[in-house]
C-alpha cells in the first residue's frame, strides 16, 4: 500500500506525463510536477510542517 506522499508524488509525476510528453524540458516539467506532488503528499502526511512558526 501506497503513503500519502508516494502517492503525491505518483500523481505529479503522471500529470506531467500527462501535460507534456517530449524532450529535455518535459523531463523538467516531470521532475517540478514531481517534487511539487511529493511536497504536497508530506506535508498531507504530517511529515512536513510549512506553518512557518518560531520556536523560542
């Protein structure tokens, strides 16, 4: 079974397979669509706090 920021990160992966299928910069847009899936899927997760707050 598939975690949340696999899954994240599958589902980037397939929509930039999806949007552009090609040379070099598909590939870019395929690794920017990935991370961009796997930050989402960490920060679903828990795993990843984005709140931006200070500890003291």
């Amino acid at each position: 079974m598939m975690n949340t920021a696999t899954t994240g990160l599958a589902a980037g992966m397939a929509l930039g397979f999806a949007g552009y299928f090609g040379d070099f910069w598909a590939f870019l847009l395929v690794l920017a669509l990935g991370a961009a899936g796997l930050i989402v899927g960490l920060v679903m997760q828990g795993d990843l706090d984005v709140r931006g707050r200070r500890q003291r």
